[in-house]
C-alpha cells in the first residue's frame, strides 16, 4: 500500500488514549471542533468547540470507528445521540492531569449547494487568555 493510501492514524490514537484513561482511572474527554456534520448538543457548542465527557461512566454504546465516534449521552438529564466524525476531532485527554493527544481538523470546503458561501466569519483570529481550559502534554 502507497503512503498516500495509508489510512490515518488518529482513531488508533483517540482509542488508545481513551484505553489509557481508562485503565489509569482518568475520564477521557474529547475536544471537538464542531461543524455540520457533527451531531451533538448544540447549546453546549461554544466558539464552534465542545468537549464530551466519553468515559464509560458517562456513555451508553460507545463505539470509536476509524471514521466516526458515536454513543447517547445524557446532557441536563435529556439522552442525547452524539456523532462526531474522525476529521473533527480535535484533541483527546485526560480531565484529570490533561494529558493526551490533540490533532489537526480537517477542514471543509463551503458546500456547493450553498453556492460556496458560508455565514461564519473567515480569517478570525483564536481567542486567546481562554481560563479553565485544560492543559495537553505529550505522553511519553
């Protein structure tokens, strides 16, 4: 197989940090950055990012596909279907310590059904002095 057939190797990671968590007692969580083609609760979207609690505790039929991560969660006592593709995750760590893995998000081109325009605002810099967000160190 060519090198630009390999498969990627994010969902090898994202399970093997999310198996990490686990067997160290930690609770995985996962940064998403958010656009169409994730389904998740979007009154908890901010900034087109989320971070989902998927540790065994807080899901119900967790299942890490090469292409997609989906289970039900419970948001406000509501069961929720969560689907967040592969591409768009954007980091898994440990809320505990922060450590984990972050990754690059694959990113889309405007739909040609929307005639290529999008609302969202282009060339926006990050917010920076974000407090309370946790920390991600390499894993050695």
């Amino acid at each position: 197989m060519s090198a630009d057939k390999l498969p990627s190797t994010k969902p090898y990671f994202v399970r093997a940090i999310w198996e990490w968590c686990n067997d160290n007692g930690f609770t995985p969580y996962l940064a998403v950055t958010v656009d169409a083609s994730c389904r998740v609760p979007q009154e908890f979207v901010k900034e087109s990012q989320i971070v989902l609690n998927i540790g065994a505790d807080a899901t119900h039929k967790l299942q890490m596909q090469n292409d997609a991560i989906f289970f039900q969660a419970r948001f406000g006592g509501v069961a929720r279907e969560i689907y967040v593709p592969m591409t768009r995750v954007a980091a898994i760590y440990a809320r505990e310590n922060g450590n984990g893995m972050a990754f690059e998000v694959e990113t889309t081109e405007p739909s040609a059904a929307t005639g290529g325009e999008d609302n969202e605002p282009k060339d926006t810099p990050p917010p920076s002095g974000r407090s309370g967000r946790a920390h991600l160190q390499r894993v050695k």
